[in-house]
C-alpha cells in the first residue's frame, strides 16, 4: 500500500492506503500536484480497499453523471457514491473511504470524494468554494457563480477562444487577502480547467452572475438576490444544517464588500469588451 499527498489552494492533502492500481491512477490525474517533503499534511484521507465487498451503490453499464449522496451529521459528514462510501470526521477534518475499485471507475469516485473534502477544508480556512467558472487575463480575476445550465462552460470556452487562462468551469474558491479577495484555482473542473497545475492566488477583480442575453451587458444585482445566487452556488455547505448560517453570513458579508453583478451574454466574443469597460481600471479590484 502507498501514500501520497496532494496540494493546492494553501492545503496538504494527504492519501493512505492506495493499492498500486489506485494509486497510479491519483498520480496520472494530480501528478504537477503532488508533494515529496516531509511537511506534515492538512488532511489525512485513509483508504480501503475491499474488491468482494457487495455493499456499494453498483456502477452503471457505461458512461453516467451522478450526484454523490452526502448525509450531515453532528460529528461527520457520510458520503456514497458508485463504489465507494466515506465518513468525513468534523474536527479534526479527516476521512476514511471504503471501495471496491480499483479501475478507472476508481478515479471518478476518488475525485467526487475529494471535492467534498476540499469544500469543507477551505471552508475551515476562511474560504468559499463556489460551483463557478473563473479566468484571468493576467493581472485581473474574475468569477461567473452559477448552478449546471447557468452558462459557465460556454463562457469558458468564449474566454478561451480569447487567449484568456482559464482557471476551471466547475469549482473556483474566493479567500479574504489584505483587505481584499484572490480567487483560488482548484483542480476540479469539467471542460474548462482539467488539467491541474499550481496556480498563484489571483486578484479578485470581478465576481458575477450569468444570465443569456442578445447582446452582452453588465448589470446591478440587489445584495438580496447576490446572497442568494452565492450560497445557492457554495455545494455541500448550503446543505450542512450546522453551517448553513455561518456560510449565509460570510457570504453576506463578502457581497457587502464586493459587490455582484450580472453578465448577459450570448454565444459570442463580445462580453469581453464589456467587462473591459466595467473593469477598466487594473486597480479596480474588490477591497473593504
């Protein structure tokens, strides 16, 4: 059995227990990640690995798309999906897994397991993770919040199409820095942003809904309405009833210092043009 440790976003994560399929399935996805120091990790994650256990939700004939089961209770956080199930410990945060794979199915639940785990970890950190898409031109970040359908991998492939970075169009983590918020890469993304690779923070410039629209434009958005577009956008928080309010006041009080807008935008390069001119200014980022 071997162990590796994974980092990104300012954490260690540190995986015990993969038999050597498992783990060089973790090493070809998360390989420009992975550490070889002696640092002691944030998170331990224990595996095992039981092929003859017939207790697990069974994997489908081909292909699929699923949501994980996540259940909250007071001192852990279960978690099931194909294959697999695993109980998060709270405080300290730590989880073991259970599986049956040791195929590519591996990785898709290896990967779903980690998202959750990364959520809650941030979270911890001060962070909010978001379902969202965000890319940089360099020198300004900007995040689009949204739920499946919203429009984030569209506009990614806009933004690329611009020679924009693409960070991911799936899951993007914004932190307090100095007065202000960076956006945090994470190595979880659906078409846009697969390939992990270490990333700096980058300086949160614009943070926005998505709506289509003909022709491109930026919008107001009430402080009411951004509170809930967020926290309907923060996945497994926003269904954690122990931290459901604490996650409701950091995000009010993050619209309160950076306020959202809304992008209409249709499927063309013009939206670009329009966040030039609402973030014209290279210092126009979010601050108290």
């Amino acid at each position: 059995m071997s162990a590796l440790t994974i980092e990104f976003a300012g954490s260690r994560y540190r995986f015990a227990g993969l038999n050597p399929e498992q783990d060089e399935l973790v090493r070809s996805r998360f390989q420009p990640l992975l550490r070889r120091d002696d640092r002691d990790a944030d998170v331990h994650v224990d595996i095992h690995y039981d092929p003859h256990a017939g207790a697990f939700m069974r994997r489908p004939a081909g292909p699929t798309e699923y949501r994980v089961a996540v259940a909250h209770g007071d001192e852990r956080i279960a978690v099931a999906g194909i294959g697999f199930t695993a109980n998060l410990d709270r405080s300290p945060l730590r989880a073991q897994m259970q599986t049956c794979l040791s195929d590519e199915w591996f990785s898709g639940a290896f990967e779903n397991l980690f998202r959750v785990i990364a959520c809650y970890r941030l979270f911890g950190q001060g962070a909010l993770v978001m379902h969202s898409a965000a890319f940089t031109d360099g020198s300004r970040g900007f995040l689009f919040c949204g739920r499946s359908g919203a429009g984030k991998t569209t506009l990614c492939g806009l933004a690329d199409e611009l020679d924009l970075e693409i960070l991911s169009d799936e899951l993007n983590a914004i932190t307090p820095s100095s007065g202000s918020f960076e956006i945090l890469a994470m190595p979880f993304a659906g078409d846009f942003g697969g390939e992990p690779r270490p990333h700096p923070p980058y300086a949160l410039t614009g943070l926005l809904g998505l709506s289509h629209g003909v022709a491109p434009s930026v919008s107001v958005c009430s402080k009411a309405e951004a509170v809930s577009r967020i926290v309907a956008s923060c996945p497994y928080l926003n269904a954690d009833p122990l931290l459901v309010d604490e996650l409701t006041s950091r995000v009010a009080e993050l619209v309160e210092r950076a306020p959202v807008r809304i992008l209409s935008f249709s499927r063309d390069t013009r939206f670009w043009s329009v966040l030039n001119h609402e973030y014209r200014s290279p210092d126009a980022t979010v601050s108290s």
